[in-house]
C-alpha cells in the first residue's frame, strides 16, 4: 500500500468511526505505529484530522454524532470497567441523571437494586432497559428524539430539567480536553448537558481515553465544574494527573 493510499484509509477510517487509535490501525494496516502516527501527523497539518492522546478525531466531527450501533463495538471492555468504576460513585445519591450513551448504558444496567432511586434520562434506550426494576423510577425527558442516538433534545428538555435539584449526574462527551472542557457536535445537545450541569449537585464524567484532548463544536462544562473522571488505562498517569490539579478525582480503571 502506498503511503497516500494508506493515509487515505485512516482518513476514511477515522471518518466512519468518529476517531481511531494509533495501535488498532497499525495492526490493522500491518505497519508500525510509528507510520501512523508519522501519517496523522501529516494529515493533522492538512487540517483533515486532531491528534489526540493515542490516536486522532477527525475535523469533521465537529458536526459528526456516531450512532449507537457504532458506539456499542467500540471499546467494549474499557466501556464496561468504566461503567462498573462509576457506579461505586452513587454513595447515598437518591436522584441521579444518565446521560445517553452505551457506558451510561452498561452503568444503568448496573444501578443497585436494593433501594430506591429516581433515574433521570434523556436516552429512550437507558429509560427501557431499566424501566422494569422495581426500585428504580424513571423519567424520561420529553423533546424532540435525535435518529442516530434516540436521545430527547431541545426546550422540552430543558424546561422539565429546570424543575430538578439532582444530586449526581453521569455524564459523557464527544470529547474532553484541559482548554475547551466538554464539548459536542449538536448544539441542541449541548444545551441539555449544560441545563443537567446547572441543576446537578454532583456530576461525574465518564469517557473512553481516546475522548481526551479531543474537542467538537459546542462546549457545555468545564473540567473544574466535575467532581470526578473515570476513564481507562489508556490515559496516561501524567496526563491524569493534568486533569486532577484542576479539580477532580481521576479514576483509571
């Protein structure tokens, strides 16, 4: 394979898949990692991707939202441990907002069964995976459903989440960085994450590693507005630790 032929690829790659890593492509295009991370590099000058820790975004995902279906076979395992980490975060939370997502999938699946709790949600997914068990109550945001992760968005959304004193909100991004904080590709979205920022007593973000340093079109926090961060091992201890001295606690699990 020639070398713009193989840029190519990890371009098209990076654009089906919202981002890609640096040791999933080598193995996959058969060559070092080093040639990719030589190939991103020159495609980031070009203005046709963002290096982040690990791997790189594409531009284009400022305006891009991959899909649930896609969501659900990447990262598998570190999604899962992650989801597992955060729900040790509850303590004595009676109220709690999921964002939508499949980490926030996997960690309603998980949410103990043993006592009452009041889950809030923007995702039709979460609220029907979880709407049977018996402690649990269940609101669903009302709005307008997005196609590709059939979440509710928009002033119905924000107006009911106006009437809520949460107490910890788990929230995730597109991605995350020290400069920009948390950002997404919809500004409809973002609106909903910024209004569950406001009326959250605690608020945690979950995220893949490959999320960190990486930025989309519409902020909606910052890192010090979170008391804590659970992503993977993926992420570097000394970048965690740049995380950390601004406000909240790293787990790398």
């Amino acid at each position: 394979m020639y070398a713009e032929e193989r840029r190519n690829r990890i371009l098209a790659l990076a654009r089906h898949q919202g981002r890609i890593e640096v040791t999933t492509t080598a193995v996959d295009l058969s060559v070092a990692p080093e040639t990719v991370r030589r190939d991103l590099s020159i495609l980031e000058r070009r203005g046709l991707l963002r290096r982040t820790y690990g791997g790189a975004y594409p531009v284009e995902g400022a305006g891009f939202e991959t899909g649930l279906l896609q969501r659900e076979t990447l990262h598998i395992q570190d999604k899962r441990r992650i989801a597992a980490e955060s729900v040790n975060l509850i303590g004595d939370a009676e109220t709690i907002f999921v964002d939508e997502g499949y980490t926030s999938q996997r960690l309603a699946a998980l949410l103990p069964g043993e006592r009452p709790l009041t889950v809030i949600t923007a995702s039709l997914s979460t609220a029907a995976a979880i709407v049977e068990s018996p402690q649990l109550s269940v609101i669903l945001l009302g709005g307008r459903v997005q196609g590709r992760t059939l979440a509710t968005v928009g002033s119905w959304a924000c107006a009911m989440l106006e009437r809520f004193a949460i107490d910890l909100a788990f929230l995730g991004s597109n991605g995350i960085s020290r400069e920009l904080g948390l950002t997404t590709p919809d500004p409809v979205m973002a609106d909903v994450k910024a209004k569950v920022l406001a009326v959250s007593r605690r608020r945690v973000f979950m995220g893949h590693h490959s999320k960190f340093g990486a930025s989309a079109f519409c902020r909606f926090a910052d890192v010090r507005d979170l008391e804590s961060i659970v992503t993977d091992t993926g992420l570097s201890s000394v970048e965690a630790h740049r995380y950390s001295v601004m406000g909240p606690r790293i787990y790398r699990v």
